[in-house]
C-alpha cells in the first residue's frame, strides 16, 4: 500500500532552526509537496522537488532523497506565525496526491 | 500563483437538506478538481477527482449518490452534498490544477460545514 509518514507534533523556540522529516512508500513518484496548513484554514503551497536535492526559498528549504524515499522541510529563524501543521503530500504514478497526516509545529517564545 | 475560490465559505443547516459548494479558479483553467475533506486534528481526505466535462471518479468509500460533483467548466466545479446529516458536518476543501507542466495543486479556501 501507500504510505507517508510524518511526526505527529514537533515543539520549537522562537528563532531557532526545526527539520520535519517524511518518509513514503508509493506506487510511481512524480514529486514531493510540502504545504503549510493553519488551524481552520486550507493548506498553502510551500515547496514541490522532484529530482534529488535542497530547494532552498527564503526561510524554508525541502530535500529530498528518491532513493532512500525521504524527504524534510527545513524551517530557519522560526517565527510565531509558524506554528502550524506541515503536510507532506507525494504525487503518485496516477498524478495523484498521498497525504501524510501532518505534522503539528508548536513555536515557543 | 493561481487562485481559487470557495462559496460559501461557512454554512450551516438543517439535517435532511442539501448544499452546494462552488469551486472557482479565477486565472486558470483547470482542467481537473479535486474535493477534498478534512475532520478535525485529521489529514485530508481525496474525497473524488473531477476532469472538466467527465464524470467524477470517487475514492473508496464516498458515496457518489451523496455527494453529487459537477464539472461543467475549466473554471467551476460544485459539490452538493445531498440530505445532510450531522456526521456530514467537515471542513471541505477543493484544489485545482491546470494543465502543462506544472503538478501543483491550488487550493480553494475552504467550506466548513456545520449540519444540525
């Protein structure tokens, strides 16, 4: 079957760095997304690799490893307004969206 | 990047009655929609994928006779959500994808549906 995996919730300090990793197993890859979700509200895009390697965009970065089907998104500088959760979703070989669970990021002062 | 808008934002209503919801993308044409739903502290859910002009294609267990979806344009999809029971009650969710060569999904803003 299908499956991405992601931790359930992650805590971190105003200004310092968190890494949230993804680890999947699907049937063809044709990309991995990574989006932001607010409480109550729809995700937002944040970042999309499909070949191996760091893409790095402002405060965020994302990697990705085809081979060991692993992925992280990187956050630097965390904010307050970056608690959130962080879905990791993979496009599988039928351009279709596999979702992971989410992970909750809870910034502390 | 691209727009996509959901009407009403919030509804609530009796259990028994019907709703729609509208997904629009406003500066694209998508060729395919996807609804979505989401319960609390859960993942999203694909609920069915919808290709402009054809039938859409239900995820296992959703009940296409429930929740009837229309593509009838690039531009718009609805879902209506027939006799409405409380267990109903979701945050829905449609995205949007045009076509090229870009996989990225656009998502609407989201319907919270509240079923009384």
């Amino acid at each position: 079957g299908q499956n991405i995996d992601q931790p359930t919730e992650m805590t971190a300090t105003e200004g310092a760095i968190v890494q949230i990793n993804c680890t999947y197993q699907t049937s063809g890859f044709n990309g991995l997304f990574w989006y932001q979700q607010h409480a109550g509200e729809a995700p937002t895009f944040l970042s999309y690799n499909v070949l191996d390697g760091l893409e790095e965009k402002g405060r965020f970065s994302s990697f990705l490893s085809r081979s060991k089907g692993y992925s992280y998104l990187l956050l630097k500088e965390l904010q307050m307004k970056d608690s959130a959760s962080y879905l990791c979703a993979v496009m599988d070989s039928n351009y279709q969206l596999i979702w992971g669970a989410g992970t909750k990021l809870i910034i502390k002062p | 990047g691209a727009v996509v808008s959901q009407h009403p934002s919030r509804v609530i209503c009796k259990s028994g009655t019907s709703v729609k919801i509208e997904c629009r993308s406003l500066d694209f044409q998508a060729t395919t929609m996807f609804w979505y739903r989401q319960f609390p502290k859960q993942s999203l859910m694909l609920m069915a994928t919808s290709n402009e002009g054809s039938k859409a294609t239900y995820e296992q267990g959703v009940e296409k006779d429930k929740f009837l979806i229309n593509h009838a344009s690039l531009t718009l999809s609805t879902l209506t959500v027939t006799s409405a029971h409380p267990e109903d009650s979701s945050f829905y969710i449609c995205s949007a994808r045009g076509g090229g060569e870009s996989n990225e999904q656009f998502f609407g803003p989201g319907t919270r549906l509240t079923v009384l």
